[in-house]
C-alpha cells in the first residue's frame, strides 16, 4: 500500500493553456458568433481574448481558399459555433483556457 497522497487533476491551464478571465460587461455570445461567421472565423477569437486560436483560424480559413471556398466555409462555421459557447462561458463569469474547445471546460 502506498503512502503518497493522490494527485490533483491537471488545471484547465495545465490541459488548454493560459486562462482567460470574463471581461466587464462580458461579450455578447451572439456577437461572437456573427464575427467568426463572417470574418474569416478569427475576430470573434481576438475579442474574447483567445488570440492564438483566433490566428490559427484566419490561417485556416485563408488556406482554404485555394479549395473554392469550402473548408474555408467549414472553418468559419466551426469558429462561429467554437466561439458563441465559449463566449457563453464568459459571459457565466467562468474562465476558459486558451485553447479550450466547445464545451471542453474541465
């Protein structure tokens, strides 16, 4: 039997990085959504604080422009949905983590 006290589950900073803190007055999540939607799938990102994802998604949907638009399109849609639910954390007064996705809040 072993006598070391167990270890604590990794913070969301350990799994998802930095930890963004909500914002006064929060973002509208809605707003949000529209910006990655319809710019590039990145402004909505660089509002709420999560910079690197937000360049990681204008990369994205700027490379697939060379497919007629349609990844393009798809990276929009999933930054759009990405960052209304994290928009929707902050706005909870819940910290995110950098590169937290979806409803990925551990």
């Amino acid at each position: 039997m072993s006598d070391s006290a167990p270890t604590p589950p990794p913070s969301p900073a350990a799994s998802g990085g930095e930890l963004i803190y909500p914002q006064q007055p929060p973002k509208d999540p809605t707003i949000i959504l529209v910006l990655n939607l319809l710019v590039g799938g990145c402004l909505g990102y660089f509002m709420i604080g999560q910079k690197m994802k937000g360049i990681i998604a204008v990369i994205a949907w700027g490379l697939g422009l060379f497919s007629c638009g349609i990844v393009s399109g798809l990276v929009a849609i999933v930054a759009a949905i990405d960052g209304y639910l994290q928009a929707q954390h902050l706005k909870a007064n819940m910290p995110v983590a950098q590169w937290t996705f979806f409803n990925d809040h551990r």
